[in-house]
C-alpha cells in the first residue's frame, strides 16, 4: 500500500475512533501535515485528500467498512475493534492493521512490514 493510502484510511480512523474533528493529519514519518477532510462515522467513510485531488469512500456497519479508493481503484475492507483496525487492501492483495491511541494511529502495513505513524 502507498502512503497516500495509509494516511488517507489513518485519517479515518481517527476520526470514527477518537471523533477528532480536526482537518487533516501529521505524518511523522514523512514530516509534514497532510490535508485531508471529509465526513467520517459510523455508518459512512469519505475522505478528500486535498493535495492529490482524490478521495476514499465508502459505508459501513459501525465495525465493517467497504470502501473504494479512486485514486488507485482499489477497493478496501476496514474493521473497527474498539480502538484497534485492520483490513484488507484489494489493490496490493495485502492486509495493514493497527491501533489509534486517541489522537496517535499506528499503522502496520503486512505488505511491506512496516509500521507508519500519524497524529489526527
């Protein structure tokens, strides 16, 4: 998975996690605050990135989220546990996980074994 990808779904988690209403995201890996907004719950999963001009979207049950990634046109599961995630990338065929610690995410990434980590 890219690191447009993760920080566009760390986004997301941030915001049904923690409920941050915050515009955009700090990657510390990458040193600098992405731009991203969108309306993200329960139910429903959109995010704008504003510097790539693109978004992920989706729906949801409150734990299960099927979303499509338009810059890639990639489709995604997410599961929400509590403060824990994880799912399933159909682009690159692999799974991420991770856990949002308030406003910290931790994003593993089973793909290319790494972890990223943002701030909401």
């Amino acid at each position: 998975m890219d690191r447009d990808t993760r920080a566009r779904i760390a986004f997301a988690v941030g915001r049904v996690v923690s409920g941050t209403t915050k515009i955009g995201i700090y990657d510390h890996a990458e040193r600098r605050h992405r731009i991203l907004s969108g309306t993200c719950s329960r139910e429903t999963i959109q995010v704008y990135d504003h510097h790539a001009a693109t978004h992920i979207g989706g729906v949801g049950d409150g734990v299960n989220f099927r979303l499509y990634d338009h810059a890639r046109g990639a489709h995604l599961t997410l599961t929400l546990n509590g403060t824990a995630f994880s799912g399933h990338d159909h682009g690159s065929g692999h799974h991420f996980s991770g856990i949002a610690h308030g406003a910290a995410i931790q994003f593993y990434d089973h793909g290319d074994d790494s972890w990223s980590h943002y701030t909401a």
